[in-house]
C-alpha cells in the first residue's frame, strides 16, 4: 500500500480507507475539511490506482496498514475509518489488535458472506475488458455514487487494476466474515450503512452492531452506498467530529 498524507504529522492522525475501484482522491473532499485539524492519511489499497501492486486479501491489507502504524505511528493511531471495502480492512483491523485506535468508523462493510462469491472467477474473466470501456465505467460510477468530477480519474484508475486484484478483491469481499475477536476492541465504533443500500448491508450493519459492544448504529436517512462520504462529505464530517466529541446525532 501506499500512503498519501495531509496536515502536520504533529496533530491527531486520523487514516480513511476508500472503497473498492477507488482510490484517496474519492476522499478529497472530507481531507479538506479535516486536515486543518488532524493528520489525515489515505492509504492507497494494494491493487488500485497508483499502487502497482497486487490486492491479496482484506486480512493481509490489515495487517499491512497495522505494520504501518506500527512504525510510523508508534503502535496507535487516533482513528481509523473505511468505506465498503476499506471498512471490511478497517474491521479486521480492529480484530487483530484490539488497542490500536480510540475511534473507528465503520461505513457499508459487508460482513454476510455471498452465495457464489468463490466461484465468480470466470465471469470476471468473460467481463474483464469491459472495464476500458467508458459507457461501462460511467454505470461503475454510478453505482459507487461518484460524483461527475470524480469520474475522469476513477477511468483512468480502472483501467489499472489487474484481473488477479479484481478477482482477489471480488472473492475478499464477498466471503468476509465478523471474527470473534471484534468483541475484544477496545475502540469507540461508529457503525454507518444508507437507509437505500442493499438488505444485506443493512444487516451486515446490524450484525456489526451486534458484535461489538458500546458501538454506535447510524442509518443516514435516503442514500445509497457510499453517497454519505463522497457526496455528501460536510454531513460525514460534522458526523464524525460531533462521534470524536461525545455528542449524539440529533
């Protein structure tokens, strides 16, 4: 993974993960309106954008970005916070070392394993050049709910990643599963899936709730995946700082 950094690394780290087919520049928006008071680190996830490299596996992403802080942030950051795919890594993080973080943000992970996830291989295969086309890259955007001015860079990214990252990413995604550890974290959690996303985000939002003690179930009221922290990237923010301080979304 590679690393993108905003504001004075003196001030409260805080690392947000992107959803998957993305990359730090979907995150532009909330970097802006928090780096003025936190460092704000965007990992690029192995096998997107300018990475080069090969996505693996959410586990071996968790255990690279904790490596990270390890080393660059003496063992503790003080939040942690992903999207779709970036929220599966941000929960495994939190299963892997429970102390890591004070505060995580946990945004449309899906933790409800899918029928047929293993065995999409050949379909990806079948469908792989089709992500060099625009017309199917614009149907792409639409259902990441990217923004227009987003759209350019999320092409130029697509046509990137490798079919071996598409189809580990296609299988991480689709088979994870909450760990026994999660319970053990001792992070304030933050729990946030859209009022329009899909039943089975809903209730991998749920269960999420469920297994982990004290945290905190948000359902942002008529959005779909991923449109609280891309589209609307005030809102996601004065959410987050208003979890960070304590107080309660009215």
């Amino acid at each position: 993974m590679r690393y993108r950094e905003f504001g004075e690394k003196t001030l409260p780290t805080i690392i947000l993960l992107h959803g998957g087919g993305l990359s730090w520049w979907s995150l532009s928006n909330v970097i802006k309106s928090l780096q003025e008071q936190y460092r704000v680190v965007t990992p690029v996830i192995d096998g997107h954008g300018e990475d080069g490299g090969t996505f693996l596996s959410i586990e071996d992403s968790a255990k690279k970005l904790i490596q990270w802080i390890d080393a660059e942030c003496g063992g503790k950051v003080f939040a942690i916070g992903g999207l779709s795919l970036g929220a599966q890594i941000t929960v495994d993080v939190l299963s892997q070392r429970s102390d890591i973080v004070e505060y995580a943000i946990i945004e449309s992970a899906l933790v409800c394993p899918l029928k047929g996830s293993q065995s999409m291989g050949a379909l990806l295969k079948l469908s792989y050049g089709l992500i060099r086309r625009r017309w199917f890259a614009k149907l792409q955007a639409k259902s990441l709910s990217l923004p227009e001015n987003m759209f350019e860079q999320y092409f130029e990214d697509s046509k990137k990643m490798s079919l071996r990252s598409l189809e580990n990413i296609t299988q991480s995604n689709g088979s994870y599963q909450i760990k026994t550890s999660l319970k053990d974290t001792k992070a304030k959690v933050m729990i946030i899936a859209g009022s329009k996303e899909l039943g089975v985000m809903k209730k991998s939002a749920e269960m999420l709730h469920a297994a982990i003690p004290g945290s905190v179930l948000y359902l942002a009221p008529g959005l779909k995946h991923g449109e609280l922290s891309i589209c609307r990237s005030d809102e996601f923010v004065t959410l987050l700082t208003n979890f960070f301080s304590g107080k309660k979304k009215e």
